[in-house]
C-alpha cells in the first residue's frame, strides 16, 4: 500500500509542475502579444510617414513634368534648391507642400549644386504624426523630363 500511495504523490507533483510551466509559458505568450499590440500605431504611422514622403515625390515628378519649361528655367520656383544636409523640416528655406486636416505633411527639397547638371536629387520629408520618414531621388530632371 505504501507503494500505491507514493506514486501518487510523485503524479501530483509532477502535475502541479506542469500546470505551473504551462501557466508561465502562457503568460510569455499573452505578454508578448501585448507588446506587440502596442507597437502596432507606431509601426502604422511609419509606414504611413513612408507613403507620404513617396507622395511627396510624385507630386514633385509630376508638377515638375507638367511645368518643365519654368522647371527647367529655374528650379527652385516652386520646390526649395537646398543640399541635401540642410534639408530637415527645420531648415528656414523649406516649406510643406501638401498639408490636410490630419496633421499629415511632406516637405520638398531639391539640390542641383552636386556638380553636373544630371545629376540632382529631390528629397521628400513625409510626416505622419509622431513618424517622420526620408526619401532621396537621385537624377530627379531624368525623372520629370520623360
């Protein structure tokens, strides 16, 4: 009987330890998850910050498309000429071009000064919230000419 018994205790034990891993592994899990979840709106508005700043150079290929001649003639009519060093959204010179109700932007710069003509780079400042992202275009007048 004493045999019975103890085998008993050992089976209750070794259950209590495995409810105890499996709870722990569990909460691992349900924590993982919740950070995850609060990362989620961070994650979003980058990617958003990233589509406006592509926005932003669409706009750029296309108005520099549609206006080539004054383009051309001089670049900085409408998109700021700063090197790319200087292009933040700080900088006194840039300015946003689109602006909607939702606190979304993008700013415009476009550097020609790198040395030859054909080679000049836009850059778009896509902001969304609290995410700002980048986007360089390099050989920009090949882009809007065609």
């Amino acid at each position: 009987m004493t045999k019975s018994s103890n085998n008993r205790g050992i089976a209750l034990v070794l259950l209590i330890m495995s409810i105890t891993i499996i709870g722990v592994i569990g909460a691992g899990i349900v924590s993982l998850v919740g950070s995850k979840h609060r990362a989620y709106p961070f994650q979003t508005q980058s990617y958003q910050a990233y589509t406006l700043a592509n926005a932003g150079v669409e706009f750029a290929i296309r108005y520099a498309h549609d206006n080539w001649i004054a383009f051309s003639a001089g670049p900085s009519t409408y998109i700021p000429n700063i090197t790319p060093a200087n292009c933040t959204t700080t900088h006194p010179n840039i300015k946003n071009v689109k602006d909607s109700s939702n606190n979304t932007l993008f700013y415009l710069c476009y550097d020609s000064t790198i040395g030859s003509p054909t080679y000049d780079q836009l850059t778009s400042i896509g902001i969304f919230g609290n995410a700002q992202r980048k986007i360089v275009l390099s050989h920009f007048q090949t882009y809007a000419n065609h």
